[in-house]
C-alpha cells in the first residue's frame, strides 16, 4: 500500500500546498488534499484545515501530513493538541533532517510567507526522505506519549 499523505493550507499557503502536492504525486506517494482549494478567494481559519488533517493522523487514516500557512507556525501550534501528532515547523535543511531523525515528525509545517517555494519543496523532499534514527530518541517519544495519555481524554 502507498505511504498517505495529507496536505492542507489556509489562503496563504494555497499556492505553495499545489505545488508540494504535484511534487509528492510525482513521488508515488498517495495524495489527499485537504483545502483550502487553490481557486478559493476566501481568507480562511488555519485551526480549521490543521484540525482536520491532525485528526486523520491522529487516527491512523494518514501517515504523514504537509501543513502550510503564512508563517507555518498556526497550523503546528494547532496540529499538536492532537494525541500522537508530532508536528514540526521546519525553516531548513537541519531542522527537517532532524524533525525526522531525532523526534519522528509527522507533520511537516512550512511558512509560505517565509520560504522561496522551490526550497520548500527541497526541504519536503529531505524530510520525506530521512528516517526516524529510534534508539535513545524512541524513549524521548515514549515519555511525550506518557504526558498525552496524563493530559488527553484519547
Ligand atoms: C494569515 O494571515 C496568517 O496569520 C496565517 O497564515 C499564519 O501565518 C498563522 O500562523
């Protein structure tokens, strides 16, 4: 079965989720769009497209997801209320190699306002591509899981 990925934005980052998601097609991975669509002229709520997208991961439906608004930084805030999402906001090379490596990320969040869109999608690229290292770091997880399970009715 493909790897899913989700992908959503607000009105900011509809520009750039199109072209992530032609980029994510292209490596065979399965594409689900969550909005806001491209055409749309509304300004919309980017807790409302975080929200939807997280769930899904949170409930197994997807197994990774891309989120984009202005800054990236609404829709991770959002994105992480939600029970075994780990969603990281990522700006360059490092911090989308390490999102993986070191902390799992499933979630990908990129500011639209604040990146050239080209990189964007080299950044994608890179974090689609690192694994998750495990060893020490999988028990770093275990104890953000730990905290969900103290603080979250799921
Ligand atoms: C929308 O203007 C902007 O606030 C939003 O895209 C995002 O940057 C919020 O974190």
């Amino acid at each position: 079965m493909a790897t899913k990925i989700g992908i959503a934005s607000d009105h900011a980052g509809k520009e750039l989720k199109q072209l992530i998601a032609e980029f994510v097609k292209m490596k065979n991975f399965d594409v689900i769009d969550y909005g806001v669509a491209v055409d749309s002229e509304k300004s919309v709520d980017y807790p409302d497209y975080a929200a939807i997208l997280a769930a899904d991961i949170s409930g197994g439906k997807l197994d990774f997801g891309v989120l984009i608004c202005g800054t990236g930084i609404g829709m991770c805030i959002t994105a992480n209320k939600f029970p075994g999402v780990r969603a990281a906001s990522v700006w360059d090379e490092f911090t989308a190699k390490m999102s993986r490596a070191h902390n799992d990320a499933n979630i990908i969040c990129l500011g639209a306002r604040a990146l050239n869109h080209h990189r964007a999608a080299e950044l994608v690229n890179l974090w689609l591509d690192t694994p998750f290292e495990g060893n020490r770091h999988k028990a770093r997880l275990e104890k953000i899981r730990e905290i969900e399970k103290k603080l979250c009715v799921r």
